[in-house]
C-alpha cells in the first residue's frame, strides 16, 4: 500500500460493541490486511447486555472471547473497553480515553458511527470520536499521552437512517473479493450472529443447530442484509469504478466524510484506499 508519512496507512474502526466493526467495516479491513496494513477494532462498550437469557459480567467476557477470535482471522488487534453495554454515557473519562487510544494507535483513517444513529451507544461512541477530533492535536489535553501533529481523515460507517440527513457515502468499497473473510470474522461473534440477533428479530428458531448450516445461514442473512447498500448507491458505485463495473458489483461497504477530521483530498484517497480505481 502508498506510504503516508513514511509507513503504509493505518486504520482504526471505532464501533459502539463487539461487532459493529465487522458489520460495517469487514470487508475494508480485509483489504487493508491484504495489502499489508495495521487495522485495530475497538468496542468501546464491554457486550454486558445483548443477550436474550445471560447479562453482566460473564455475558462481557464471552464477548471478549469472540472478538479475540474475530481478530486472530485477519491479525487485527481488537480493543473492548470497559464501557457497559446499553448505558454508554459520553463522560470526559469516555472521551479522555479515546483521545489516548487514537494517539497511541496513530491511524490515518478513523471510522465510526454516525451521531444521528438509532442506538444511543453508537449515537454516543460518534459524539465521544467527534469531539475528540480537534482535541487529538491540542497538548494539554489528556497530556500523558503525546498529542498528534495532525488529525486523522475521519469517516462514518454506513446506516440507513434518513432523518436529519441520510448517509451520503464519500467513498464506496466493492467487497465481494473478501466476503469469506467478513463471514469469518462474524461467524465469531456466536452469541450474538447465532443467538441475540435473530431473537431479536424473531426468527432464533430459523437457525439451524448444525455448524455448517450455521455458517450458510449466516451467509444468506448477512449478504440479504449487504444488498440493498449497493443498489441504494448504485450511482456511486458507478462513479468509483466506471459503468460496466460498477453496474455489476453487488456487495459494498461505503463510508461518509465526517467534516471534523482532515479533508479527504483526491490523493489522500488515492492512498487510503489504494484498492479502488484511481480518481481524476
Ligand atoms: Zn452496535
């Protein structure tokens, strides 16, 4: 991958639980790996509460285990916090320590939730990265820790909420190459892909007891879920990698612009996302 500042870019996605990173972010963590990139996950809440029939403590520490599986399948370094799960507050602690975990990690991209998010724990992980946006450059700010000579570009994950503003991707990643290794890193999360979700969504008796169906399951629900993202915006798509391309490209993850982060430039682009066809 191009160098920025000297090193091959770094990424950091910052989700709201375990999980949320590889829903929205998988796939370009895939190819971040693929061309020899560092990618680290972090959860800032500890999983504690989604779960139909286990809560607290001992639901947090299977969660640990399954992001530590989930990171082990492309080498990615995976950060829970210890936030609870469903009362993610935005305190000065909260954003004191993401301040400190984006210094430390020094990434080139930062991407996380929109704030206008269904879920007040990704609703509050979004505001706790916003503001800590600017304050990642101001010294005197959680000064243990070195602050940054610069802001990292800043982009949001993927929704399909419509009010205030719909998601408007800056950026949209053809994703089927690496589907497998998203599947991989779901199938992780078993709690929750084979338990609290479709009881949530009603549908626990769908999923079938053995391994294997589990994992073509999980394939059929998650590619069901990732389709309407391409057709919804198919024009971008189009843009990215031209007509023919575009039109026959069916799974994308896509990615907007936060406004608080440096400005992606063109050739800022070019470098973060090396994968795609080159713009201009
Ligand atoms: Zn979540």
């Amino acid at each position: 991958m191009a160098k920025v500042g000297g090193r091959a870019p770094r990424m950091m996605v910052i989700g709201a639980h375990p999980d949320d990173c590889e829903y929205k972010a998988g796939g370009l963590a895939a190819l971040y790996r693929q061309s020899g990139s560092d990618v680290c996950f972090v959860s800032v809440t500890d999983g504690r509460s989604g779960h139909q029939t286990r809560y607290g403590p001992q639901l947090a520490a299977e969660r640990r285990e399954e992001t530590a599986a989930s990171g082990r399948v492309l080498g990615v370094e995976y950060r829970v916090l210890s936030y609870p799960d469903g009362a993610l507050q935005p305190t000065l602690e909260a954003r004191d320590e993401i301040i400190r975990l984006i210094r430390q990690y020094d990434p080139n991209l930062v991407l996380t939730h929109r704030p206008n998010d269904y879920h007040p724990d990704h609703r509050n992980t979004s505001l706790l990265v916003c503001d800590a946006s600017y304050l990642l450059t101001v010294p005197a700010v959680a000064s243990q820790t070195p602050a940054l000579a610069r802001m990292p570009v800043i982009m949001y994950l993927s929704d399909d909420f419509q009010r205030p503003s719909p998601f408007s991707p800056s950026v949209v990643v053809d994703i089927e190459p690496v589907l497998d290794s998203v599947l991989d890193m779901l199938a992780c999360h078993r709690s929750q892909v084979f338990d609290w979700l479709p009881f949530n969504r009603g549908e626990l008796d769908q999923v079938p007891s053995n391994r294997d169906q589990q994992r073509q399951w999980l394939r059929d629900w998650f590619l069901g879920v990732l389709a309407p993202l391409a057709d919804r915006h198919r024009e971008a798509i189009i843009l990215a990698y031209g007509e023919e391309i575009g039109r026959q490209i069916r799974y994308i993850e896509a990615f907007e612009t936060c406004e608080y982060g440096t400005p992606l430039t063109p050739e800022l682009r070019n470098r973060l996302f090396p994968f795609l066809p080159d713009e201009g």
